[in-house]
C-alpha cells in the first residue's frame, strides 16, 4: 500500500495531508510506465544480442537443412552432368560415325538459355545467388537433356534407314558367276573391242550365254526401260535410293517394267549382245550421286576376302571390254 504523504502548514502548525489531483497521478502513471517500457527494451536488447528466440532457432535450422538440400542437389547435378557428358561422348563419335551422320555442335549442347532474364523473379532475397545459380545449372541440364534426346530419335531414323540401305545398296554378281569364270573386263581403261583406241569402261563385263538371267542387285525401283541399236542396246536402269543407281546393259530382254520395285535377287532381264557389243555378255554399272564408281567393291554379299582378291586381279588383267 502507497504511504500517505503530508505537508507541514505553518499557518496552522500542523501537517497536512497531500491530495495529488488526476493529472499528477497520470503523469506519474505514464513517467513509470515509460521507464519499465525502456528498461524492458533495454534488457530485450541485451538479451537477443546474446541469444536467439525460439522463432530465430527454428529459421537457422530450416536455412542449415535448406543449405544441406542445395548441396546434395548440387553433387546430383554433377553426377548427371557426368552421365550427360559420357552420353555424349558415345553418341559423337561412336552412333554417328557407325551411321555417318555429322557430330552434333558444342555451341548446340553448350549454348545458353535465350530471351529475357528468366531469374527476375528470384532476385532480392538473401539467398538469391544460391537460387538462381542452382535454377542456371538446372536449365542447362535440362536443355542437354532435351538435346540429346532428340539425337536418339535421329539416331533411331538412322538406324531404320540403315537397315533399309542396307538392303538397297548394290551388293551382289548380277549373274551366277561360279568360280568367278565370268568376270570379262574391269573398270578402268581398256581397249575398246571395236575401236581399238583406249577408252575408258565406266563397269564391269560378265560373259554369260545367251538368255541368261540378269538378278537386281539391291532393292529398289526400275525407272527406266531403254532400247538402242548402239551403246548399251537394251539396258535397264534402277534406282536404289540413299544416291545409288545401276545399269544392266546390251540385255537380250528384260523381265521388268517402268516403276515395278525390285528386291536384291530378282530377274529383271536376259544376257544379250545388243547395242555396241561384240558377243553376248552383261554390261553392269554403280553410280553413286551421279558418278560411276567401281562395281568390284561392291560385292560384298557374295564373294569371300579370297574371292574378292582373284576378282580384283581377274578383272585388272583384262585389257580390252566387250563394248
């Protein structure tokens, strides 16, 4: 309880009691109020410099653990970044150069992330640097990622059109050549039959009785039909796909028509010695993109290492064509 407080009266000689009126009292109330606040203040001051609160202690712990989540995602990253550069690796100089397709450019696989700045929104934060170099290296994946996937898809294309070349490509005899005792003339220059001057022959000549079957190199589609009384008489020309076309010439006949597709061993005509031709024999051309190239190399699907050997030399030896 307040002690009551008196004032000496020397009027009266005697002590007076203090009235204090209600703006005293509210001044006092609001003096001492103030002063606690300050001093709590005070004390609140000195005790969160020295101390965290539970709030900041909880805070501190979800930054440790967010810290700890960035890092590992971090080494994740990394890890992927390996795998990504060893896909790549792979793909470059092993799937592209078995299917003779052009590596696919660094500045395609390393280039940036275009446009506008894509991290605005993640800037002005305490952490924004951490944030936006995490969300920079993940785009960066991302667009490999993206990259690389659509190599597989062309690379799977590839692989399809492979098989079909494969199939396509001009790869076997067009006659029965047994013991390879019909290889004529080679390709190269040679004496010509008619002539006598030095010509160059743009195929090879298979002797070959008359009527013999002719067979289709490769698949692919008859687009021309052709007849006449000099050159390659009768001769019939397919085109493979993939830049190969072939020529089958001085036929007697032909079992084939304009547009038909063919398959690698199908009778298409008959041996003959039609057009400029001094005996019944087959006259066989290889263009590859409009170039004649040598027919002995691509016999692949017929003739063994040995085979191939003693057709080179057969067909070199020979110094003068059949047409």
């Amino acid at each position: 309880m307040t002690p009551t407080k008196y004032k000496f009266n020397p009027d009266s000689l005697s002590f007076d009691k203090i009235r204090l009126g209600i703006r005293t009292l509210l001044l006092r109330f609001l003096a001492f109020f103030t002063g606690s606040v300050i001093i709590a203040l005070i004390y609140w001051g000195i005790f969160a410099s020295f101390f965290d609160s539970p709030g900041e202690k909880a805070l501190k712990r979800e930054v440790e653990q967010m810290t700890i989540q960035y890092d590992l995602i971090h080494r994740e990253m990394t890890n992927v970044e390996s795998v990504l550069e060893d896909l790549q690796k792979t793909d470059d100089n092993l799937y592209r150069t078995i299917f003779d397709a052009e590596p696919i450019a660094p500045t395609l696989r390393d280039g940036g992330i275009g446009g506008v700045n894509r991290y605005e929104a993640l800037e002005g934060y305490n952490n924004s640097n951490l944030v936006i170099e995490t969300a920079t290296r993940l785009d960066k994946i991302r667009k490999k990622v993206y990259v690389q996937s659509k190599s597989f898809d062309d690379l799977i294309k590839l692989a399809e059109n492979k098989g079909e070349m494969l199939k396509s490509v001009p790869a076997i005899i067009p006659i029965s050549n047994k013991d390879l005792t019909r290889t004529a003339s080679g390709f190269g220059w040679r004496i010509h039959p008619i002539y006598k001057i030095s010509k160059f022959h743009y195929g090879m000549d298979f002797t070959a009785p008359l009527g013999t079957d002719v067979y289709a190199t490769g698949n692919g589609t008859v687009i021309a039909i052709l007849s006449a009384q000099r050159g390659l008489g009768k001769h019939i020309i397919i085109d493979h796909g993939f830049g190969y076309t072939t020529i089958y010439a001085h036929l007697s006949n032909f079992n084939v028509r304009v547009g038909q597709k063919v398959q690698r061993g199908d009778i298409i005509g008959y041996v003959g010695s039609t057009g400029t031709s001094v005996a019944n024999h087959l006259h066989y051309e290889i263009k590859l993109n409009g170039v004649n190239v040598d027919p002995v190399n691509y016999y692949f699907e017929d003739l063994s290492s040995a085979e191939y050997e003693k057709m080179i030399e057969i067909a070199s030896k020979t110094g003068q064509s059949f047409d």
